[in-house]
C-alpha cells in the first residue's frame, strides 16, 4: 500500500521525584494521521498507552512549540516544530522508562528509486547527548533489490534473496541532528542503473550520483 510500518522504542532517564513535563515527539512530514500512537513499556514487557497523547499537525507543532520557546526562554525549543508531532501535554518523567512509538509513513517513489525518512532525537536538546541509537529496517520487493545506500548514516545491508534485505544502523554516543534518510532502487531491469542528481544549496550546481 505505499506505507511503511515503523515502530521506536526511546529510552528515557528522568529525575528520582516525578517532574511533569511535556513530551513532544516529532514525526515525518507524510506519517498516516491515524497510525500514530505512543506506549509506556513496562519491565516486564507490557505495554500501556500514554494518557492524554495526541498527534498534531505541522501548524499546530509550530505554533506550540513557538509559545514554549517564548515561555522558557529556549529558542533551541522550535527545532521541535513545523512538521507533524505527538504530544503528551502532561507527563510525569521519573527514573528510566521506555516510550514505544509506532506510525505509518509514505514510502516516496518514483522510476524505480524508494526512499524513506527516520527521526532521530534532537540531541541539542537532551542532557548529556545519546547513550546508542540504533535501527533496523526490513525491505521487501516485488522485484530485484539493487542498490541500498543510506546518505546521512552509516549502514550494514544483509541481502536474503534477491528481493529482501535488511539494513542496520548503530551508533554509540550519538550527537548527530540529522534524520536517517534511506534509499534502494527495485526493478527488473538487468542493469538497474539510475542518475540522481542533487543540489542541497540553491546557490550552488549542485552533483550527480
């Protein structure tokens, strides 16, 4: 159906008292608006939705996100904003805890080339930076895989068959900001060549690839 099926579990460590926050967690600009939902994952496994969760537009995220930099002072706050967003407007952070969030995104395609978009933590905004982040994505195709390349991270591909493949991504004290970007291309054309081009700065020619 075009979508992809993503699922985050985010590692929280919060202080020994319960301090009341509000959790914003940013989601790709083409996430399907009913597929969003975010879980309290319990030591023993077992899940409990986040009381209170909603999902926000773009707009919305910006416009919340704009007042919270206003009222504390923080500028670094509207990185947060201007894409789609779950929001938890109360919630209590307390020791460590596990959020599972769980979407649907659009798969962009076009001439055989597939991306996909991943959030990453904004890490400007975390105390002490990112302990690991890790990722594993599962493709499978109609067609033959050809190349899977990721521009923004480093990544391991485990081919099964022709038409399947796994890729991975880990990094360990993670201080990055950029979100991982992932790519193939699937046809039956015995070559499977393609030409991207990009320009990342208007002012600049830009390159092929």
């Amino acid at each position: 159906d075009g979508l992809a099926s993503v699922r985050m579990l985010e590692e929280v460590t919060g202080p020994a008292e319960a301090l009341e926050t509000v959790c914003i967690i940013p989601l790709p600009e083409d996430v399907a608006a009913e597929s969003a939902a975010v879980t309290l994952v319990g030591p023993d496994g077992k899940e409990t939705p986040v009381a209170g969760a909603k999902l926000l537009t773009a707009g919305e995220s910006r416009t919340l996100c704009e007042s919270m930099s206003v009222a504390t002072g923080r500028p670094q706050l509207l990185a947060l904003g201007g894409r789609p967003a779950l929001v938890v407007p109360s919630f209590s952070l307390r020791n460590d805890m596990t959020l599972a969030v769980t979407f649907r995104e659009k798969v962009e395609a076009g001439d055989g080339l597939r991306s996909i978009t991943l959030p990453t933590p904004v890490t400007h905004l975390s105390k002490g930076g990112i302990g690991r982040l890790s990722a594993e994505v599962s493709i499978t195709e109609k067609n033959p895989l050809r190349t899977i390349f990721s521009p923004s991270h480093d990544v391991k591909v485990t081919r099964d068959g022709l038409s399947r493949a796994v890729v991975r991504s880990k990094c360990e004290n993670w201080s990055g900001n950029e979100d991982l970007r992932l790519f193939w291309v699937a046809d039956a054309d015995d070559l499977g060549l393609r030409v991207l081009a990009s320009r990342p700065d208007k002012g600049e020619d830009g390159f092929f690839m």
